[in-house]
C-alpha cells in the first residue's frame, strides 16, 4: 500500500527535463556501485523530481519509527515546495502538523523533542529564515550532547530546509548559508545534487545519531528529475562522490551548483582539459581523503559554492587542501563563487558563479 | 497537536470599532463602556475574530453610527483605496505579462486598513511593513510611478532597483520598508520610535503637534513571533510613540490562525504587556480610522504605544505563486460582500457627500495614474551592471578605492580569480 502510494505521488509530480544533458551517472563506476550495494528492500526505481524524492523520505521514515514527527510551517497542506504531500493524511496530525511562524521556536521544540529521545525532522520554509533559529541550532542542539556528558542527545535532529538560488528569489529566498553551520562542531551539515541522492542522504541524515541541518536545492526541487529507487535505503553521510573521473583538475561542490560544474566539466573536455568533479555531500564533517587523494593525483583544484565567496565554505577546503597537499599543488586553489554582496534581486544573473567563470578558472588554472 | 475542528456555532461576532462618542475613548474593556456585542454572551468562549465567516451570519451590527467625516476627507479615503486596488490589479497583469518576476503579494481587500491608518499621518511619521507593502508605500505618498518602476527592477524605482517587490523604502516619505521576513519590521519600528521619542524630548526637534509617530504593520502569523513580544515589551516600558497593527487577514500562507495560535484574539495581547489592545472591524475604512484617530494622537501625546488588531481579508492569494485552494468558498464570499471600496461608495452616496459621476472621474482618475507608472515603468532604463557592487558598504562605491587608485568593484578580478561583472 505505501508502495502505491509513492508511486501516485511520483507519477502526479514527475516530468519535467533533465538538467545540463546527459548527466552520465551510469558512466561512473562508483556511483552505480554505490546504488546497487546499498539499496534495501527491491523494487525497482522511477523517475521522480527532487521534492517528490524528499516526499518519499519522509514517507518511509515515518512509517519506519513511530517515534518521527515531521513540523515545520505549512506542512501539513504539503508544504510551499510540495516536499510533505500527503503525510498528514497518512500519518495523522498528531505526528505530521504545521506549527506557528516562529523558527526560534521551532528549532528550540525540536530539540527538546529529540532529547526525549525521538526524530525531530523540522522544516524551516526557506534558509534564508533559518537566522532565528541559529542561536538554538548553534547553542543548544550543537553542544547538547558535550555539555550533559552524554546524558542527553538531540541527535533525533534534522532540520531540513530549501536553500540556494531560484532564479527569481530575491534577497531572501535565495541564500544558501551552509557556512554559517559549517563552523559549529556538533552539527552535520548535508546537501544532495538530485533526487536519488536526496532521498538516501536524508534518511540517513534522519537516523543519524547526530544533529543534522539538510539543505534541499530550491532550484532543483522540479528541474532535476532522476531515476530514485522506490525502497528505504541510505547513503553515507561524510563520504564525497566521485561523479566524473579526471586526471587535470579536480572540480568541488555541492548541490545545484555540481550541474553547472558539469557542463562547465563538459566544455572544458572539448578543450582537451580532463576534470575529475567531486560532491562533497556532506560538508562536515567532510571528506578529506577522497578530496586529498584526487588533489594529489590532479595537482589543482577549483571549489564552486553560490555563497559569497569571502568566508564561505571554499575557504575552509582550500585551506585544509593547501595544508593537506602543499608539495602536489602546481596552481593556487581557485574558488568561484558567488560575489561579495547581498544576494541581488535583478543581478542574479552576474552575481552567480556562473559556467563561464568556472571554465575561465578551469583554464586559468590548469595553464598556471 | 489535533487541529481543531471548528463550528460555527462556536463563534462571537466580532466587536465593531469605535464610534466617535465618547472621549476620551477608553480601550481597555471599562466595567461601564458599552460594549454591547460582547456582554450578550459572557459565558461563551470568545474565539477568532471573524466570527460571522463560518455562521453565514449578516455582518455585524454597527455598535454605534457610522462617525461622520468630512466629504473632503471621504473623497480622499476613496481616492487612496481606490489607488491601491487598481495598482494592486495592474501588478497582477503586469507580472502575467513577465514585467516584473520574483514573489508578488498583493494587498486587495485590505485597502481600509493602509487608507484608514495612513491617511492620518504626517510626513516625518514612519511606516514599516511587511512584503504586502505595495499598497502601504503609496498611501505614504510615494508615487506609484517609482512604485512601479522597482516592482520592474528599474533604476528609477524607488529603491532603485535594488529591492523589488518586498522592499519598497522612501526617505522622503518615510517609508522604513518592505520586509520580507516577518516580523523583522517590528523591532525596526520600535527603534524609530525611540528616535522619535528622544528627538522630541531631548533635542527638542519635532513638531507642534506632537510626537513623530511609527506605525508597524505585520499579520497575524507575525503575532506568534518573539519578535512581537519583545517589541510589545520595549514599547510599552519606555512608553514609545508606536501603534502596532495586526492586520488579520486569517491566513499565513495556508495556516488558518484560528489553528495556529493558543488565544486567537491578538488585541488582548496588549493589555497584557500594559498597553490597550483593541479590536476593530478591517473591512469598514471609517471605523478603522476612527480607531486609527485615536490610537495615533495617543502617541503623539506620549501615552505610548496600542495594539490595534484589524480584522481583515486579502482578496487574492497568499503570493501571486499562491493557488489559493486552501480557503473556503463561503469564506471568500463573504468578505467580498464587506469590500471596504464599495462599502464607503454606498456610504458615500447615501450621505450625499458626493456623486457617482465625481466618484467615477476619481477612478477615472487614478485609472489614468496608473497606466501612466506602467508606461514610466517600462520606458525606464535598467539599472547599470556596476550598481550590483554598490551600497554594500556606506561608501557607496561598495569596497572602496583599490591599491591602483580605482574603484575595486570596477576591477574585473575583484572578487575572484576571473569574475566578470
């Protein structure tokens, strides 16, 4: 029955394009062995949209701990993104409601849920209203766990929230500050590139015994529409995904940004440059070694991130990489992202890093 | 957290503003001020504010007669409300046409409430609001051509450009924005208000009549926010010239607020910080600015601060993006017979104080003012690349001057390594 009812949902919210061509998943050996080792459960897959593959992990993590509640503003109708269609209906109101506008009170909520020991999946609407609840994210549900000696967790936690550009956002429905988070240690930070990777980071991000801050792609919520496989299954979080093998350069990023990087990758191939793309996944704890071992056999590197660059998360991987792989760098690490400024209303189009910026620093980079 | 399921039986009809009686009004429910609606059912649980919605109740009777006004002053309230909903339907075909883009909340059916409040203000009198704040900005003053050249993106809008639909500012009007997060404005209001204070106080500076006054408007999603509660609290203890209303149109987004708040009668909310909180009906423009009248001269008195909740209906939905699937029918329907234009159209012509034909020149009027924003709108140029570098910093060329003695921004490698602006 639950299957049937994904597949009506699937089958009501898929069809739009496929982003960038041919996004040449099934080429990369890892990826498809990624898939086929950790799919639980059979069945087959089908092509669904990004907020469709969040929608059938929050199906399937509610039906498998009662003791999950899904929360946030405007959920209960499925959300202003569609990403909590149906759970309501399913799951009752008592585990699946709306709550006031208040994301100070959310977060607070939330973790005083997950300290008691259950799975608090809040929704804040748009990251850009994630600032009220920073200070409880930040305070409380970062160093729960640290300062009682383990005697509470709020490891029950996952914040899931849209972020990044959209085309038409505006200064705040566009801004993705996953850096904000990146400096706190005691919170997780996730962000999938497309559907099926959505549904399997955020399950596991769910049961993760950590709390977790997800940030959906708004940008890709319809636009990327993938093959998902229809069971539970998960993918491991603080694990970077090799998706495009290179021998150049060594291309970083995450989320909506790794399709520009591709076709910036794709290019920069008719140019006779080889890039190898890295998703980072999970931005911490991140993955230094699979980053350290491709820098190592590429010499260069180029991190990508719509966040102003100054202080964003490129930074710290650029840091980290210079330390990590000194002596194997032939080119300073290029970081392309977005601009210095408030995110802009009708100069999106100049302030994002772009696929033209990327291949200028591609090239810039590689003839060093 | 079960919703509620809510009947109509359960409801009150809504106090109705004040009358221009008594004076000096008394907010707080006094033991003897004829509050006749609700003392006719004391016992039963008073609920949401729009209590005739679900009973398909007749509108509420007027607790008193309509107060008189002036018909100078109803022509001026017709021609503003008048100018809001149009503007507000020209948005809406502007953005169908992809003149402007991005998130679009419109205002109509909520026109008593900016006409009613803001016609009774002065210039050095603030107006923060939320990003429903098209209709707000133009009852300030600020012409709707630079209206409608920032909702196109133009340099020539009011903000120029950089702000677009949800942050309409105007330093000569006083328009302190446009907030797309809600309640953000409130605080920044509270803070103006300070100014107001001390400059009237201490420096001696403002007007004959009184003090500056702000008025903050947010909605009923936003009185579950701590952001409210902690301005009510800052208002009230240093007694700032503020007025906070509530315009309660029922819904943020998809939440009802009868579902999404323990007490949904937002008025009582001020007493309970020390300040009066009063209720008035949002759709009735006279009785809005009769409350409005009162609560304003409160504050430039310096009796500080009122929570004014304005029961009220938006028309459309939430955004221009907003289907609307989620609010009755009935619901609708029966804000659409209390439509504020056409309630003072009919006031109007029933106390004589002016003709349909003068009321149709007045929309004949402000039709013309409108296509004219739109045709200044369009014929305005785009704002220059360079401008998305400026104004992050005070110097208004962004990052200041370079070791080369230019403008950093204008250097092409600026940000990174090949950035192109």
């Amino acid at each position: 029955m639950a299957m049937k009812v994904l597949r009506e949902v699937g089958r009501k919210r898929s069809g739009a394009a496929w982003i960038g061509g041919s996004r040449g998943f099934a080429d990369c050996a890892a990826a498809a062995m990624g898939v086929a080792e950790r799919r639980e459960g059979g069945g087959g897959t089908k092509a669904v949209n990004l907020f469709t593959a969040v929608n059938q992990a929050l199906h399937i993590a509610l039906d498998t701990d009662p003791r999950s509640y899904v929360f946030g503003e405007d959920v209960g109708f499925g959300g202003v993104f569609r990403c909590t269609t149906g759970l309501a209906d399913r799951f009752g109101k008592n585990r699946v409601f709306n709550t006031p506008l208040c994301e100070q009170g959310i977060a607070g909520f939330a973790i005083g849920l997950a300290a008691m020991g259950n799975r608090a999946i809040a929704e804040i609407q748009f990251a850009d209203y994630i600032f009220p609840a920073f200070d409880q994210l930040v305070n409380e549900a970062a160093k729960f766990r640290y300062r009682s000696g383990n005697e509470f967790n709020c490891g029950g936690l996952t914040i899931r929230s849209p972020y990044g550009a959209v085309g038409h956002g505006g200064h705040y429905h566009s801004q993705s500050p996953e850096a904000f988070f990146c400096h706190v240690p005691g919170l997780k930070v996730v962000i999938p590139r497309s559907p099926r990777e959505a549904k399997g980071l955020l399950l596991a991000s769910i049961r993760d015994p950590n709390p977790v801050i997800f940030f959906e792609p708004k940008w890709l919520y319809r636009l990327s529409v993938e093959e998902v496989p229809e069971g539970d299954y998960m993918l491991p979080l603080s694990q970077a995904e090799v998706i495009r093998k290179g021998s150049d350069i060594t291309l970083i990023g995450w989320g909506a940004q790794l399709a520009v990087l591709e076709q910036a990758c794709e290019d920069a191939a008719k140019d006779g440059i080889s890039c190898e793309l890295i998703d980072l996944r999970t931005l911490i704890p991140w993955d230094k070694e699979t980053v350290e071992a491709s820098v190592s056999k590429t010499g260069k590197l180029l991190i990508s991130h719509e966040a102003p660059i100054t202080g964003g998360f490129g930074a710290e991987i650029a840091a980290s990489i210079a330390e990590r792989c000194f002596l194997r760098l032939e080119a300073p690490v290029a970081r392309v992202c977005g601009l210095d400024t408030p995110f802009p209303l009708v100069y999106e189009p100049f302030y994002m890093p772009t696929k033209n910026k990327i291949l200028d620093a591609i090239k810039a980079t590689v003839n060093y | 957290m079960a919703a509620a399921s809510f009947t109509a039986a359960k409801f009150l009809a809504p106090v109705a503003g004040r009358s221009g009686g008594d004076r000096p009004a008394p907010f707080l429910p006094a033991p003897s001020s004829a509050r006749p609606l609700r003392r006719t059912r004391p016992a039963q649980r008073l609920l949401a504010v729009s209590s005739d919605v679900l009973a398909g109740n007749k509108a509420a009777p007027a607790a008193a007669a309509q107060p008189a006004v002036t018909r100078e002053e109803a022509l001026e309230l017709y021609e503003d409300m008048v100018l809001g909903r149009n503007f507000e339907d020209m948005c809406a075909q502007m953005y169908y046409r992809g003149k402007m883009f991005g998130f679009v909340h419109l205002y109509n059916g909520q026109e008593a409430v900016s006409t009613g409040f803001i016609k009774l203000l002065n210039q050095p009198d603030c107006v923060v609001s939320t990003y429903r704040d098209h209709v707000h900005a133009l009852s300030k003053g600020v012409p709707a051509r630079s209206v409608m050249a920032e909702l196109f993106g133009k340099a020539t809008g009011c903000c120029r450009g950089q702000g677009g639909s949800m942050h309409m500012f105007s330093e000569p009007h006083n328009v302190l924005g446009g907030f797309a997060f809600i309640g953000e404005g409130i605080p920044v209001a509270t803070g103006a208000a300070f100014a107001a204070k001390y400059r009237h106080e201490v420096l001696k500076q403002s007007s004959p009549d009184g003090l500056d006054v702000t008025l903050a408007f947010f909605g009923d999603g936003t009185a579950n926010n701590g952001q409210f509660f902690e301005c009510l609290n800052m208002a009230q203890l240093w007694k700032l010239p503020i007025v906070f209303v509530v315009e309660n149109n029922l819904w943020a987004i998809g939440m009802s607020h009868i579902r999404a708040t323990s007490d949904p009668e937002i008025w009582k909310k001020g007493p309970a910080f020390g300040m009066p909180g009063v209720h008035v009906d949002g759709m009735d423009v006279l009785k809005v600015r009769e409350v409005a009248k009162e609560a304003i001269d409160r504050a430039r008195r310096g009796e500080g601060p009122t929570l004014v909740e304005c029961e009220t209906y938006r028309f459309r939905g939430h955004s221009l993006a907003d289907p609307d699937e989620l609010r009755r029918p009935d619901e609708k329907s029966h804000y659409a017979a209390r439509d504020p234009i056409m309630s003072l159209k009919k006031y109007i012509i029933e106390q004589s104080l002016a003709s349909e034909a003068e009321l149709k020149s007045i929309e004949k009027r402000i039709d013309d003012v409108v296509e004219e924003a739109v045709d200044f709108a369009d014929a305005s140029p785009l704002p220059p690349r360079s401008q998305l570098l400026e104004n992050v910093f005070a110097d208004p060329k962004g990052f200041g001057i370079g070791p080369d003695g230019k403008y950093r921004c204008e250097d092409p490698k600026f940000t990174q390594g090949t950035a192109q602006v």
